[in-house]
C-alpha cells in the first residue's frame, strides 16, 4: 500500500487550495471512476489522499477509513503550483508503513506513483516529467544513491530505479557505485545491472567495485568479482591486481596478498614496480622484513629497477622493524645506483632515527639533504622537534621553531602538538603559554586534544591559574570540545588557592551548559575537583546549587558519600532539612554510606523547625544505619517531643536510649514517666519502669503516687503501687496510706481493701487511721466477707491505731 504521510504542518498550503474548490472523493478502488469535475466550478484539481492516521479529513469532510491506498484529484493551476513546491520540502514517503524518506525524495514519491497501478491525472504527470527533468540534470545517480541509502533491496526499489533511470551507461552505473554509501547494497546493485541485461561492465566498474568491497573488508567478493572478469570478456591488468592486493594488506592478510601477487605471474598478468611496490608495503607494515628483502632481490632478478619510491618503502619498514643498520645499508646503496634520494627520502631517515634516539644522526641527514638543496618540509622540522623533545633537548627545538618560521614554512597543527607535549613534559609551562597563545590567534586545532588536559594541569600545577584559564578560552576559541575534567581541574585549583570567586563561576558555566551530561564526554570531573566547591557551597548558604552539579554527576553515576553527605550538612543548616532528608532517603536506596555527622545535623534542623516527628524518624533511620546518637542528641529529641505534648513517642525514644545503655537524663525520664502514667498510659510507663530497673536504675515511686493521689488518678497510683509491691521496690509507708486514702475517697473500697492485703501479705505494717473507715464501707457495701477478712488479718498482725511508721525494706529487683 502507497501513502503520503504528513509531516509536521506540510500541507498547510495544499489544504487552503482545497478550501476554495469542493471536490467529489474518489474511492481508492473504483478505477472506473474518471477525475469529476468539482461542482460549481470550471477547475480540476488533484488531491493526494493522507493515510487515516493522521486523521486529516479528504475534500468532501469524509474521514479515511484505512482501507484505501491514494485518493487522487485534480488540481488547479494555483495547487499545482503550491504542489510543486511544497512537495519536496513538505511530504513524507512511506511504503507498507515503513517511512522512506523527506524533502528531495519528491521524485522518488513521483516514480512510486507513476508506477503504481492508480490511475493519475495528466497535471501530475506532468509535474512528474519535470521533477525528472530536473533529477536528469542534476544526476540521476543522487537519486538513484538516495534510494538505495534508505530503502531495502527489494524488486520494487529496482523497479523504481529503472523507472527514473531511462538507460544504464558507464557514466551512470560508475556514479552510482562511487556515490554508494552501502557496500552492499553497491553490490546488489553492481550484480543486478548485469544480470538484468541493463548494462554490461567495463575495467572502470569493475575496480570500482574492487575498490568500494576491498574499503569494506569484503575481499572475497572482490577477488570472485576479479576472477570472473575474463568469463566476461574484460581483460585484466596490473592495478587491479595491485588494488586487491593492498586491499589484502590493509586488513593484515598477508599471506593472501603474496599469493595475488605470485598468481599475477601465474595467469600472465603483467607486473611492475608498482606491483613490487604495493607488495614491499603490505608486508614491510607486518614486520617481515626477511620476506621483503627476498623480495626485492628477485625483483632485481627479473631486470626491474627500484625507484627512489621503492626505496623508501624499504628503509620505512627497515627502521619500522628496528633493522637500523640495514636501513642505512640500503640508503647507501640507493645511493650508488644513482638514485637520487628526495625529501621523503630524508623525512623518512630523520624519522627513523628519531625513534631509536639517535638525534645525531638524524642532524647528520638534516644537514645533508640541505647540502643537497633538498628543502625540508614542515614534516621534516616537525620529525625533528619531536626527537629533539624525546631527548630533552626543548631549547633545540626551540630554536628549530624559528628557523622554520624564518624560512616560511608555517608549523602545523602537529609541529604544535609535538611542541605542547614536550614542553608540558619539561615543566616549561611560560614558553608552552606562548605557544598556545600562537597556536590560538591563527586557528590551528590540536589534532591531540588530550594535550589540552596536561596544559590545563601543568599551568595550575606550576601555580599560574590565569594561564590555565587561557588554556580553556584557547579550547574555546578553537572549537576543542570543553569537557567537565578541564572545568574539574581548574575548580579544584581555584578551591586549593582559596579563589573561590572563580571556582563558583567556573562551576555555574558548567552547570548551564549541562557539560556534565554531554554523553560523548571522555573527561569526567574528578571526586578531588566536585568535593572540595560542593563542601565550600555547602558551608556558605549555596547547597541549592551544590545539589544541581550533584545530580547531575549522578546521572553519570557518580554516588560520592563525601558530596553526599556535605549536602545533607549544608541543606541542613540552611533551615532546609526535607531536600537533606530527600538525599538521605537516595543514599540509603543506593547503599551509599552515610556519617554521623549528617544525620546529628538533620535533626538539629528538624528540631530548630519544631518537626519533631520527623526528627524522631531520621534518629530511628540514624540507629538503623549503624549510628549510635550521643546522649545529648537523645535528649534533645526527647524534650522537643515532650514540650510537643508527644509523650509516647518520647518515651520510645526513652526506651532506645536505655536499650542502647545509655542511663542519662534521670530528670526527664522521670517527667516522661510522669505523663504516660497521668494519660493513663499505665502499661507503658510500667513496661518503661522495668525496663529502667533492668539498667540498675529505680524512679521515685514516692514521688510518682504522691502526684497521682493529688491529681486523682487513683488506678494508675493502684497499679504503680502493685508493681512495686511485686518488685519489692523501696516504697515509703506514707505513700502506702496516700493510695489507700485516696481508693477511698474515690469510693473503690474494693480496690483498697485488694492492695491492703497485698501490703499485710508481704510483711508491710502500716498505721493506716482509716482501717475502721474501709471496714465500716464494705459492711455498708454488702462486702461483709472482705470487712471480716480484712479485720481477722489486722488483729494476726498486732497493728495499733498508733503503730510506728517507717519505710519497708526490699531490694530492687533486677
């Protein structure tokens, strides 16, 4: 199925063309239908039918239904020509749904529609004629290129192709192939052409061919397609073979190059030096210098003499071997034949020398081709910079830099390299200032931008920090791509010298620019450079834009619990403790560790705010991750909570700091327990009381029943009494006869008379003037079996109205 799918806004113009004509829909099928004419007008118009997708309604208001391929109209002479310029610029092909293509694919579009089976009005054919008129004069293969750059190799891209292509030439066919993106698809296309009869090939397409499969690595299909050629009448020769054979080299198979070039010989192909040539580098590149050598003597054998081009592959690979000598042997035998070496030649000795260090000599060869007005090039000085650097001779190469410039010959971007990197290596960082300075005001790009980075470095190490931020403005200036490490390195030598000033504004560049996220960043910024300015922000009212560079180093994974930790502190102490309790929460997600320090920070803020809830969670998530709190820390949430009138959750804290052994704060233990019991929170406060005789601690449980009798909360002094009853806990007598009047002034005879009991059961002896009172209430109450009891166990005792008081003695329970 054929559409013209809408892209962007692109048919705004064709649309205000069919506002203004009323056409009848054709259904996509009916090709018995002829083009109507629009009602109520003289004019015709075409109309390219959207797919339904788009939803953009057909001439007649009617929606698509999906089932149509092209709706085609008449257009007038106004549409057609908003057509023919909005079509290229404006619509987008899609076949079967798969999209092919925008904005010169207009001829494209126009081949697929002339060659479907839709039936076209001639105002379109026309406007095919001339779009291919135009296609024709600017190439048929950029068409034909674009096609097969987008689109599978399928029976109908090649029928489109010789639908646009009226005849298939050597120009053509060549073009195509040279304008191929896709090796493989120049293949295909190489194959089809001969195979349907379109075109028969000549030398030229086929080492094009060999050329385009042998830059793809794909060697076999090349040579097959060599092998084939006297099957179809094109004779072979030399640079085919020499191409294959380079190819071969190139993807370091040697062995398949030395057996083309010995079956040259075998089918009689012609070889010459060049072939020799060709061979001598492919092998001399592997190191086989033994092979090269037999080599070059069976050359001289077959009557072929070496040029000055073959000797220099040969002294090349020798000194690429490390064969030093053997190289030399060779130069002096070029020179004998009276082959005249020339500047490679020389460039090529110097090189060599360079390599192995000895500067001496390659002196020697630099003298010698001046001697033989041979001028050397900026590949020679630029040779000899870099093994003067090698050696450590800056100043002589130095002073080979304005030679070269007093003899016109400009440096390059790897004179300057070469230049940077040694003098970064010598720690002459004012000379390398220069010669950035050079390099930046006549626009040479470093081919190294690594060197950058080691200049940025050595100026900050050297101290002089304005010359390294001439390092970046140079970057800057040169287009060198500006990555978080070069900021990283001059941040943390800002923050070192105490310049934080500049620092913070190197930082916010970083930050608006995203450079961090950059994602074909190689240079990160180093937890040295981001933590020293994230600690300073923090501490200085600046956390916000802290977290913006920390999160964004955390998109690139960076989890540092230094940072972290510094912008808990910082938020913290700022008065913004939910964004350092939103960093908390991520680091502990991430099993990133946290420090004490952060966490005591946070609740102070939380407390400072009153949030004392939350305060209490982050103590329980400190202890959870290993923290221990500090005393003080405990009672500072303790007593936020209690003036917050939150006694239970104080008292959980309370029971925390005794489970961690902490048995501080006696003072305000007591007033917690004080609370629970008056809130009528009984068990708590009891459970809260064990827990505090457990640590060798006791409250004053005078104290505790004689504010209970006076407040009226006789229960709870009832089961505070019975418990430290059970416990034998030091109780004073007087607080005995405080409960007891106090059950019966409430009216729980009952209840008085039950702790009574238990205090004559374990040996208690009380002056209680209020038996008679208890025994005459339960007589009048119809408890007359508790008055007789209770009677009975006073006379056994011998207790006198106006018996001793004192205090029964008991340990505490442990």
């Amino acid at each position: 199925m054929y559409s013209l799918s809408k892209s962007n806004t692109s048919l705004t113009n064709i649309a205000a063309v069919e506002k203004k004509s009323q056409g009848t829909f054709l259904q996509p099928h009916d090709n018995t239908a002829s083009h109507s004419q629009p009602s109520g007008s003289g004019r015709s118009f075409t109309y390219l039918q959207l797919r339904d997708e788009s939803r953009v309604q057909s001439p007649d208001g009617r929606k698509g239904s999906g089932n149509w391929c092209l709706s085609v109209f008449k257009l007038d002479e106004l549409g057609l020509e908003i057509l023919r310029i909005a079509l290229p610029a404006s619509l987008a092909l899609t076949v079967d749904g798969v999209f092919l293509g925008t904005g010169s694919w207009a001829s494209d579009v126009l081949v697929e529609l002339v060659s479907s089976a839709v039936p076209l009005s001639s105002d379109i054919i026309k406007l095919y004629q001339e779009l291919m008129a135009s296609t024709m004069k600017n190439g048929v293969n950029e068409c034909v290129n674009r096609m097969m750059a987008n689109r599978a190799w399928t029976t109908r891209l090649q029928k489109s192709i010789r639908n646009l292509v009226p005849s298939f030439d050597q120009e053509v066919v060549y073009n195509v192939l040279h304008g191929s993106k896709n090796s493989e698809h120049a293949l295909q296309f190489f194959r089809w052409v001969e195979r349907s009869g379109l075109f028969q090939h000549t030398r030229e397409t086929h080492l094009k061919m060999i050329e385009i499969l042998g830059r793809a690595s794909k060697l076999n299909h090349a040579r097959c397609i060599l092998l084939d050629m006297p099957k179809k009448g094109v004779e072979w020769d030399e640079d085919l073979w020499v191409l294959l054979i380079e190819g071969y080299g190139k993807a370091g198979i040697v062995q398949e190059s030395v057996k083309l070039f010995q079956k040259m010989e075998e089918l009689g192909v012609g070889r010459t030096i060049k072939s020799y040539d060709t061979l001598f580098k492919v092998i001399m590149r592997r190191g086989r210098y033994m092979m090269a050598k037999r080599y070059f003597n069976k050359m001289l054998g077959e009557g072929i003499e070496p040029t000055t081009h073959t000797f220099n592959i040969m002294i090349w690979g020798f000194f690429l071997s490390g064969k030093v000598e053997t190289a030399n042997r060779f130069f002096e035998d070029m020179k004998s034949k009276d082959i005249s070496p020339d500047v490679v030649t020389y460039n090529t000795l110097i090189n060599g020398y360079h390599r192995v260090k000895k500067m001496d000599e390659a002196e020697k060869y630099f003298v010698e081709m001046k001697g033989r007005n041979i001028e050397p090039t900026v590949i020679t000085y630029t040779t000899l910079i870099k093994g003067y650097m090698s050696v450590e001779r800056v100043d002589d190469a130095l002073k080979l830099l304005k030679e070269m410039k007093s003899f016109g010959i400009k440096p390059n971007a790897i004179t300057y390299s070469t230049l940077l990197s040694g003098l970064c290596d010598a720690e002459k960082m004012f000379e390398a200032r220069g010669i950035l300075k050079e390099m930046a005001e006549k626009y040479i790009e470093s081919k190294d931008n690594a060197i950058f980075t080691r200049l940025i470095s050595g100026q900050c190490k050297a101290g002089d920090l304005d010359a390294a931020m001439d390092v970046l403005k140079a970057m800057i200036r040169l287009s060198v791509p500006t990555e978080a490490g070069h900021y990283g390195i001059l941040i943390e030598n800002f923050c070192k010298a105490g310049q934080y000033d500049h620092a913070v504004k190197l930082l916010e560049k970083l930050i608006e620019k995203e450079i961090i996220l950059r994602p074909q960043s190689t240079l990160h910024m180093e937890p040295s450079a981001y933590n020293p300015i994230i600690e300073y922000l923090c501490s200085n009212g600046q956390t916000s834009k802290a977290e913006i560079l920390l999160r964004q180093l955390m998109k690139m994974g960076v989890q540092d619990p230094v940072a972290l930790n510094n912008l808990i502190r910082g938020h913290a102490k700022e008065g913004n403790p939910d964004p350092a309790f939103e960093i908390l929460n991520i680091m502990i997600r991430r099993n990133v560790l946290s420090e004490k320090s952060a966490y005591e920070s946070l609740i102070e803020s939380y407390l400072k705010k009153n949030e004392t809830a939350d305060a209490k969670t982050t103590l329980d998530s400190m202890i959870e991750n290993g923290h221990l709190p500090d005393s003080s820390m405990y009672r500072s949430v303790m007593e936020s909570l209690f003036e917050d009138d939150r006694i239970q959750t104080a008292s959980r804290v309370m029971k925390t700091m005794l489970e961690k052994g902490l048995k501080d704060h006696e003072d305000l233990i007591a007033k917690i327990l004080e609370a629970l019991l008056m809130r009528g929170h009984v068990e708590e406060a009891i459970g809260r009381i064990e827990l505090l005789m457990v640590n060798g601690l006791a409250p004053d449980f005078d104290s505790l029943l004689s504010v209970l009798c006076e407040k009226g909360k006789t229960i709870s002094a009832l089961k505070l009494l019975d418990f430290g009853l059970e416990r034998d806990c030091n109780i004073n007598f007087s607080s005995y006869d405080k409960v007891l009047d106090a059950l019966l002034a409430a009216g729980k005879t009952l209840n008085a008379y039950s702790i009574l009991c238990k205090i004559l059961e374990k040996g208690g002896v009380t002056d209680w003037s209020s038996c008679k009172d208890l025994i005459k209430s339960l007589n009048e109450e119809g408890n007359t079996k508790q008055a007789d009891t209770l009677s009975r166990m006073i006379l056994g005792k011998g207790m006198q109205i106006d018996g001793k008081k004192g205090k029964k003695k008991a340990q505490i329970a442990c």
